[in-house]
C-alpha cells in the first residue's frame, strides 16, 4: 500500500503565492507614502488658510481709515497685502509658507466701505 502525493502545494504555487503577495505589500507601501504626504500637504494648506483669515480680520479690526500695504513675516510663512482704492478700498493678501519640497498659497480679496459719521 503506497500513499500518493496528491495533497499540499507544489513550490511553483508556493512561489507565484509569494510573489502575488510581496507585490500587494509594496503597493500598499506606495499608498501609505502617499496618503502620507497628501496629508502633510492638506495639513500645511490649512494653516496658511487660517492664518490668512486671521492677518485679514486684524486688517479689518483696524479700521478702514488705517489701512496700508505691508508684510509681516514670521518663521517660513509669509504674508503680504496690498490696500488700493479710495471707497471702497480693496485689499489683497497672499499668504505662503514652505515645508521641505510643498509650497501652500492663500489668497484672499475684501472691499471695505469708509465709515460714514453718524449725524
């Protein structure tokens, strides 16, 4: 009475298995790198954002009557603002700041009325 050898994989089963799984491994890889820096980026964007609207809404609280162009520049983030026009006046204000090879921009534009005296 001899037992065949019918049951269990073969090496070449074996092998393709490991190769169908080493190739999943790096694709997963790839996309954790990715999401990775994806989120570096979104996070970077967001912090120009509201440090734009943060610089506009001090801008705002000054008054109408003390608006001027300048720059202000603190570590890597840089903005800048540009106050044209009479009544109203527009400001402009670019926001940016670098983290290694990602570079975020924000821009924001408001118009602002001259108060006008109460009677």
């Amino acid at each position: 009475m001899s037992k065949g050898l019918g049951s269990g994989f073969t090496l070449v089963e074996v092998m393709v298995a490991l190769v169908v799984l080493a190739v999943s491994v790096l694709g997963l890889s790839a996309a954790v790198s990715v999401v990775s820096s994806n989120t570096k980026i979104s996070h970077l964007r967001t912090k120009v954002s509201v440090r734009a609207q943060a610089e506009m809404e001090r801008l705002l609280a000054s008054g109408p009557d003390r608006l001027g162009s300048g720059a202000v520049v603190q570590g890597d983030l840089h903005v800048q603002w540009e106050v044209s026009g009479v009544s109203p006046k527009q400001i402009l204000l670019v926001a940016r700041q670098r983290l290694g090879r990602w570079e975020a921009a924000d821009t924001l534009v408001t118009f602002v009325a001259a108060r006008s005296a109460d009677p």
